[in-house]
C-alpha cells in the first residue's frame, strides 16, 4: 500500500526557500510505478490517494509542550519557521531563503506540515490494517519537543506512534531511522518511554552531530542523547553499513516485539544525494535496494506492521532509490 496524494506538494519553491527538496522524489516515483506492466493495471489495489485524517493541538502536545505547541498557533510562528529552516544566518541575512520570490507567505508552510503529520498518522493506520504502507512523505526527525531543527517543525514520527498507543491499537512501537542524520529529535523525546524502542544508524559525523557537547547555558546539547541502539557509520566504511544495520537489528529485535515499526526510509544515505550535510554516507544504489530489503523482510518475517515514510531525500536522483524498493515490495505483496 502506497499513500500519496498527487495533489500536494513537498517542495518549498513556493515558499521562497531553497532547499532541494523536490516534488520529483513522488511524482517520478509514482509514476515508475504506475508504467511497469505488472504494477500498472493494479494501480487501483496498492494506491491510497486520500489524507484523510485530522490533526488537533491534543496530537501535538502528545510529543511538544505546551510552550512551544501555543508558539506554532500564534503570531510566533514565522520565528519558528525561520529557525527551523535555518534561513537566517548569524549576520542576520536571509540564508537560501527569497521572500520576494516567494509565492505563498511562509506560514502557510504551518497547514502543509500539519497535513504531512496527519498522513504519517494514517500511514500508521494503513499499516496496522495492511501490513505495510509507504508514505510519500513524513519522516521529520529533528524536532525536539520545544523547538523545530533540521526542517522538522513537529515531529510526525512520534505523534503517530503516539497517537495510535492512545487509542489502544497498539502498545509497543519500533523506530527504525535510517535517515543519513541521527534521529536526534526522536532520540531526546521518546528517552524513558519505555514502549517506544529507537534504533538509528547515521553518519558518524558532520550534522547535527557536529555541534558542542553542551549548550552556552551549561545544559547538554540534547543532539547527542542515545537512540536504543545507534549505528554510527563513518565515512569510507559504507561497506559495513548493511552487516552493521543487520546486527542492530537483531539487537532490536531482543528489545520485546512491537506491533507496529515505523521505518523512516530517508533516500539522503544516497551517493547521489544533493544535500551538502548528507555528504557523510554515500551509499549505492544497490546498497539503498538491499538496506530497504533488509528492514523489509526483517519486518515482514516476524508480522510486524510496518510503516514506512519517506524522511531525507533530496535533489533530482532520489526517486530512483524509492522506486526500485517499491517496485520490489509491491511486486511481493501483488
């Protein structure tokens, strides 16, 4: 099961920000999919068009504060926007940022987010009834629970996890990060949460592990608290990356079964990747295919629901990391 709806958008040209997230990432993806011979008449069976599900403050505050939850639905939001897209350098100046080429105010940015979560929330949903959905989006890792960072406002991975224990439909929940970043947001706010197991493997260096080992008021930086289990894999040891996923995930799987896995399914690990802070991990793309496979079928193997989202990706290659995985899976499942 696919969710993905061909009328949204993921990129933020029209915002005026210059962050090579790209539409292309789903709608080439989707569209490789749909012209395969054996995937194209089923389109109808694996394609799930319509987000349909609402998302309140209670979702929010289920993972944010108070705080920081009343600053997004306030005159404070731009400031946050601003932040967490980090388009204000320390001089002040607009960093990748064009307002004035912009075609939409930027807090409008805040009603696309919010839909991104609901999605992710009902990839969830999709998961539990089907087995397994992929999400063509979600994935935004880097919010902490009183402030955006990395392009992560909110964090979608844990109001989904959380929004669905809270309902009864599942007790125990599995993250799966493989994102080219350590999931430093997820990491800090599910800390303690002894129903929600996280696994991360992530480059070794560079952002957002490259900051100081405490804030300027003494305080650690929470960048660096643990996942479960962290996979830290420097660059030049990519060819341990797939034997070293797979140790961690056995060390996963003596954590106590789940009933759900939420697999962030970042394509920025990618060798083709644009982003300059993914530089870190350069992965194949026979490496991407047997890194999804792998998660895939340790999933699959033990009838763990899983729901995948989309998280890094960017510049005009990283489709082809999402559709040859989907090609797979879906050929598996139809």
């Amino acid at each position: 099961m696919i969710l993905y709806d061909p009328a949204g958008t993921v990129s933020m040209e029209p915002f005026g920000i210059r962050i090579p997230i790209r539409d292309s990432r789903a709608t080439r993806t989707f569209a490789a999919l749909a012209a395969e011979a054996h995937l194209g008449p089923l389109v109808h069976h694996w394609h799930h068009k319509t987000i349909g599900e609402q998302i309140d403050r209670k979702d929010l505050l289920r993972v944010h504060t108070a705080d920081y939850v009343a600053r997004l639905y306030s005159d404070g939001l731009e400031a946050e926007l601003l932040s967490t897209f980090e388009l204000i350098d320390d001089q002040g100046r607009y960093h990748r940022y064009a307002p004035d080429q912009a075609d939409k105010p930027l807090f409008e940015l805040f009603e696309g987010i919010v839909h991104k979560v609901a999605g992710s929330v009902q990839c969830a949903r999709l998961a539990l009834n089907h087995g397994f959905c992929f999400y063509f989006s979600g994935g935004m890792h880097h919010a902490y629970q009183d402030h955006g960072s990395g392009f992560c406002l909110v964090n979608d991975v844990l109001i989904a996890a959380r929004k669905v224990q809270a309902e009864g439909l599942v007790r125990k929940v599995w993250i799966i990060d493989a994102d080219a970043h350590k999931g430093d947001g997820t990491a800090a706010i599910a800390q303690g949460d002894a129903t929600i197991t996280t696994l991360s493997i992530h480059m070794a260096s560079g952002w957002p592990l490259d900051g100081p080992l405490l804030l300027t008021d003494g305080r650690p930086n929470p960048v660096f608290t643990p996942s479960d289990i962290d996979i830290p894999i420097a660059s030049g040891e990519e060819f341990r990356y797939l034997a070293r996923l797979e140790q961690g995930l056995r060390q996963l799987d003596r954590s106590g079964r789940p009933q759900l896995a939420i697999v962030l399914a970042g394509a920025d690990p990618y060798e083709l990747d644009e982003l300059p802070s993914s530089a870190g991990l350069r992965l194949s793309l026979p490496q991407m295919l047997a890194r999804d496979q792998l998660i895939y079928t340790f999933l699959r193997d033990r009838n763990i629901p899983a729901a995948f989202l989309m998280a890094g990706g960017y510049g005009d290659h990283v489709w082809q990391v999402y559709a040859q995985f989907l090609s797979w899976a879906l050929k598996r499942i139809h």
